[in-house]
C-alpha cells in the first residue's frame, strides 16, 4: 500500500532514509543536496527519527564517521554532490574495500572548474571504480524507492551503495511521488543484523589490515566477486519492493526496445524527455526505444548486451567526460558490452551531453536519430558533444 | 485538459519559489498532476531566477525547461528586458506582470498580446508591509486559471486555505497579511487582450554567448562581464552615477567593489562604471568621501 505526497527528490530522499530507519548520519551540507540533510535534521530534532547526525567539518570526514558507525553495527549513510563526493573519494574507496554497507546519496552535479552548482554525472563517474554499488534514479519517486532498497542491497552483498540523483532536475523538482507507509518500508528493509562488528566484544576483528603482495590480489578479487553477485540481489530485492509498492525496479528499463532500429541508452532524469521524443518519433514511423540503467555498477553487461542486439545502431548519452578516452563512460561500457556479440554488431555512437545543467531540450534530443542529415555529428568514432558552440 | 506549461521570472528574494510551489501543490491536490522546477545557480537577492510548473492529467516526465510557454508570471517588469524571459512568447502567451502601468499600455509597450497586471509589491506593502510580491501574484495566477485551465470549483479557496496554512507557522498576523495579499491579487487583477505578435527569441539555452573557440584557457576572466559570465547589470534595482566633475580619484570604491564593475585606466584615473557588471549593492556611493560625493545611486525606472 502507498499514499501519495508532493514533494522534491530531496525531500523523497531524506523521507526513504527516515522509513529505512538509518541510524547514524553524518553530514556535511552542499548544494544541491543540501535541502534532504536540512530535512533529515528537522526529522531528528522533531523525534521522527531516532539517529545520530554527526555534524562534520568535511566529507572526508563525512564517510570516516560513517565507517567507524558501521564498524561498529549500525545502519549508516550520508549524502553529498560534486566537490563533496569527490573530497570523500578516498574513504569511499576504503569504505568498499573493507566491505562497509554505508549507503551514500550522490545528488550528481557538475566537477570544477569552472565552478558549477548544476547537474550532470562528472561527480558520480569520477567513482565509478569505486568499488561501490551505483545506481541512478530516473525520477523522484524512483530516488525513494532506489534509496530504500539501497539498505537492505548494502547490507546483504556487504558493500557501499551509491545513489545517485540528478541535481536540480531531481532534487529540486516537486512532483507526486508515492511512498510506503513507514512500517512497510520497515519491513521491508528488515533490520539490520551486522555479521562482523567491531564492537563484537566476544570476537574482535581488525578492519582494513595492512595487506602485502601476498593477500591484495585476492582481497581485490574476492571484492569483484561481491560486486557482481549484487545483479542477482538487487533483481530479488526489486521483486520483493515490487510486491508491497506495487512497482517494477528493475536493473535496466528497455522501452520501446523490441524491434527498434535505434536504441538510445542512457541514465537518470533524461529518460523522461526523452520518453516523450520517442513516443513522438513512434508516432511518425520510425522504430527508436530506450534504455535506461537504474543501475550502472556493477554493469549489467549480460542484459545490456540482449536488449540491445537486435538494433541497427545503438547511441549512447552520457552525461560527462571521460576526458581523453574515446568515448564518455557509458558509451565504452556498452561497445564493450557489445563486443562480445559473435556477428553483426550494432553500431554504436556516443554523446556528451547534459553538462554543468544544460538539460537536453526535445529538438536536440530529436536530431540524435537523425545522423545522417547533420555532418557535425554524423561520422565519428570517439566522443562527440552535442550542444557545445563550437 | 491539455499540458499547461507556466514559466515563473523573477529575482532571488521575491519569493517566488514558494508561490509556484504552492500553486503546483494545490493543482497536485486536484487530482490532476503539476511538476514544479526551480532553476537557479548559487542564487543571491536579485539575481535572476526561473521556475518552471507545469500541469497536466497525465504524469510529466519531461525536465527541460519549457520552451514555449501558455504564461510566464514575472515578479518584476524590469525582468522582460531580458532575452530568456521573452524567449519562446507566442500570440498565445498570457503574460502576467507586477506592475503598476495598466495592462493595455503594458501591452503596446512591450508589444505583448495577453497582458494581466497587478500592483503585486503595492499589494504586498500594504497588506504585509513588506516587498514581496509573491503572494499577490499568486492570487492572480490563479485567478487566471479559472477559465477552464485548472478545472476544479473551488480552488481559490483551497489555495487561500494554503497560503493561510504556509504562513502560519510564522505568527497569525503574518498568515492573516499574507491571506489578504492573495485575495487582493486575486480581486485586482487586470487583464488586456489584443492580437498582437510578441517578438520573441527562441533561446534554448540562456542568451547566446561565446563560443568554446573564444574562451581563454581555463575559463579564467580579465573582466566578469566578458561573454561567458552571467552579467549582473540586470539584477540592480539602481544604479551608480558618477559625476565626473566631482570625482577626486581617490579610487576608495574600486578595491570594494564586488564586482570589479569600476573602469579604471593605466594611470589610475576612475573611467566610469561597468553597468553590466554593476548589481547595484550601492557600496561605491555609501565609500564615495562626503566631501566629493561623486558616487550617487539612481533608481532604475520601471
């Protein structure tokens, strides 16, 4: 059962972190996230919520405290954007290494410089080899449920799960988002029973060791392992959301896809835009669809690889650089995804766009299934952008 | 009902974000569905801002901003000499203004087909004693959705009953002021509907600036009005005159200058003022030495 409310990705984010019940949060406000760590202070202060927030002088710190919370057998996350994620990159790394289950809000925005407070993907990508768990929200509503199953997929493949939400888009757009009541989501996120604590005074560990040449290796290996089972715990976990909320989260959503000459791919809020170019290209005749990825690591190569080898050409958006790769981060994964197809591969083309807030209007969305009529963006094998004056 | 598509202008501080927020509250509650987005930077009083509401009886998904626009509702009237705020107007557009000029003179000045005007910060001085047009403006937002856009009998009422509501939590006085801002904008409202064309830019992405070939290295600026930078000249409500004859050249107002908007040559010799870089704080006349008063501050005409 669920009941509908009014409000922005921010505030369904800060609600999905009081339903999960998380228990200690550290936080360092910054823009665009800023207004779901204001909420989850006022859920503290009102007693809506029965969690520790650390106030931290940084987001280094930010995910230290998260981690010794977690060490120590409570249910913990932060949230952050951009300069933030990128200032805790190094502990988040740590954080996956020791197999923490710290959930972290990512609202995505655009890296500096030149400083920009809008959304794209650069902050989230730069993690991409984390290690964490990285999934991306399409809508509001989609950012509560993501969040929520967050805890219990964290938990159970004992890693950090990255919930990434585009900044402005999602985070400041208000629209009707239908949530579980909060024993519901209780139930659903179960409680949280950690395996290994620190404060297990019966049988003391020590966490992140010091590791020569003789143990790194598997530590790394067995780390990958964890990280590609999550792809299974993840699709039970969607079908067990599904049975209370009464929606279908699944890895990837393919729209459109079946008999589609064309497939773009892609991930977070654009998906709604771009759903409408579709319907309207429909509408005239040509067979495009859609593929957007809730979740992006691990990289669900296997399903990207199938839904896509029918079409005659694949066109990826990715929403930042991989600066001087071929191609943005999204696009090598699928060609590389492709690849193994033993004949006849679609041929892929990628696109940057969507940079520092520059969201992707319906006419230049439209001109992507139109190659052939515009030579600036026809042609190429590496990275082209597609809204830059050049 | 159709998509309706409402493009709020206005300046940080005007409240205007939680005007649209609770019009596309109160349209959510209806049954049918609204989207609201706010677009603005690291916002400051005065800046420039856009909110975007749209509504619909099917769920949107669309998050670009939107082009073409049935209204737009503009805060301050100064605010229509910018390209993005007229961008993508129509013959169609209902274009309502805070203003204090009637609706057919604000027409055939602005060459607007579809005016509707409104003393809003008039309103708001007298209601609330304060500045913010926000409220007065909402009351006429809504009003002009009672011929069919928003299909739902008695939804002033139930805005009213959210405005009283939001205000609230402040003190019963301010949610009484605030309530009777809104019935005002609601009861005052004047519309002028003509079959004019409104020459309109259609500008996807702000106003054109430079090209990726002619920023310098690292985006890095010798001016802050050079093309790539939002210029701030809009924002100011007045402007620094400087009265050559008086200026002793003592440069006082240069190093405190904000936005480095004072010219000043080789030799040391204030120039003039930098107005698109000028926001208008007023800090180079309140420094300007008494004994020159070079520096005064003009209010900008509506």
């Amino acid at each position: 059962m669920t009941s509908t409310i009014f409000c922005s990705g921010n505030t369904a984010a800060a609600l999905a972190f009081r339903h999960a019940g998380v228990e200690v949060l550290a936080l360092y406000p910054i823009t665009p996230s800023t207004a779901a760590a204001e909420a989850l202070a006022l859920d503290v202060r009102d007693g809506l919520l029965d969690a520790e927030i650390i106030p931290v002088e940084g987001e280094n710190s930010a995910m230290t405290a998260c981690m010794g919370a977690s060490l120590a057998g409570v249910r913990t996350a932060t949230i952050t954007s951009s300069q933030g994620l990128l200032y805790m990159a190094q502990q988040v790394f740590a954080a996956a290494g020791m197999r923490l289950p710290v959930v972290i809000l990512d609202s995505t925005r655009a890296i500096s410089a030149p400083l920009n407070v809008n959304g794209d993907h650069g902050d989230a990508m730069a993690m991409r080899a984390a290690g964490c768990i990285q999934l991306f929200a399409r809508t509001a509503e989609e950012l509560y449920d993501l969040t929520l199953i967050a805890f219990p997929l964290a938990e159970t493949v004992r890693l950090p799960v990255m919930v990434c939400y585009d900044g402005f888009s999602i985070s400041h757009t208000m629209t009707r988002v239908a949530v579980l009541s909060e024993d519901d989501a209780r139930q659903f996120v179960g409680v949280y029973r950690p395996a290994d604590a620190l404060l297990a005074l019966d049988a003391p560990r020590t966490f992140g060791p010091v590791c020569g040449p003789h143990f790194y290796t598997e530590a790394r290996y067995s780390q990958r392992l964890a990280l590609a089972s999550s792809l299974a715990i993840f699709a039970e976990l969607g079908d067990a959301y599904a049975a209370r909320s009464g929606r279908a989260i699944r890895t990837l959503d393919a729209y459109q896809t079946v008999g589609a000459d064309d497939i773009v791919v892609l991930l977070g809020s654009t998906a709604g835009t771009m759903r409408g170019v579709i319907d309207r290209l429909r509408e005239t005749g040509r067979a495009v669809g859609m593929l957007s990825l809730a979740c992006y690591r691990p990289f669900p190569e296997a399903e990207v690889r199938e839904a896509l080898q029918g079409a005659a050409r694949v066109i990826v958006l990715d929403r930042s650089d991989d600066m001087g790769a071929p191609q943005g981060p999204l696009c090598t994964d699928v060609r590389s995804a492709l690849y193994a197809l033993p004949a006849k591969r679609p041929h892929v083309t990628g696109f940057i766009y969507g940079l520092g807030g520059r969201e992707l209007l319906p006419d230049e969305a439209m001109k992507i299934f139109s190659l052939d009529d515009d030579p600036t963006l026809s042609g190429s094998e590496s990275a082209t952008y597609l809204q830059v004056r050049r | 009902m159709r998509t309706f598509a409402f493009r709020f202008h206005a300046r940080g501080n005007h409240g205007m974000v939680t005007s649209a927020e609770i019009f596309a509250r109160q349209v959510d509650a209806t049954g049918v569905y609204a989207s609201m987005t706010p677009h603005f930077g690291a916002a400051k009083a005065g800046e420039p801002i856009t909110v975007d509401v749209r509504i619909s009886a099917n769920p949107i998904m669309e998050v670009h901003p939107i082009i073409a626009p049935d209204m737009i509702i503009v805060s301050d009237q100064t605010l229509l000499a910018l390209p993005e705020v007229r961008a993508g107007l129509s013959e169609e557009t209902v274009v309502l203004l805070n203003s204090r000029m009637l609706p057919s003179y604000l027409a055939r000045e602005y060459g607007l087909a579809h005016v509707a005007a409104l003393d809003a910060t008039g309103i708001a001085l007298a209601a609330v004693g304060r500045p913010y047009p926000n409220i007065a403006l909402l009351g006429a937002l809504v009003r002009l959705t009672q011929n069919g856009i928003v299909p739902k009998a008695g939804f002033p009422l139930e805005v009213a009953r959210a405005v009283h509501e939001h205000f609230g939590g402040g003190s019963r006085l301010l949610a009484t002021s605030n309530l009777r801002a809104f019935e005002q904008g609601y009861d005052r409202v004047q519309r002028s509907d003509t079959a004019a064309a409104p020459s309109a830019p259609r500008v996807p992405h702000s106003v054109s600036r430079a090209r990726a070939s002619e920023l310098s290295f690292g985006a890095s600026l010798a001016r802050l009005s050079e093309a790539f930078v939002p210029t701030t000249g809009a924002w100011s409500t007045a402007q620094p005159i400087v009265d050559m004859d008086k200026c002793e050249h003592c440069l006082f107002c240069w190093p405190l200058c904000p936005d480095k908007a004072i010219a000043v040559s080789a030799e040391g010799k204030l120039t003039g003022i930098d107005h698109d870089a000028c926001k208008g704080c007023g800090i180079c006349a309140a420094v300007c030495p008494p004994k020159f008063s070079a520096i005064t501050m003009k209010e900008k005409l509506e």
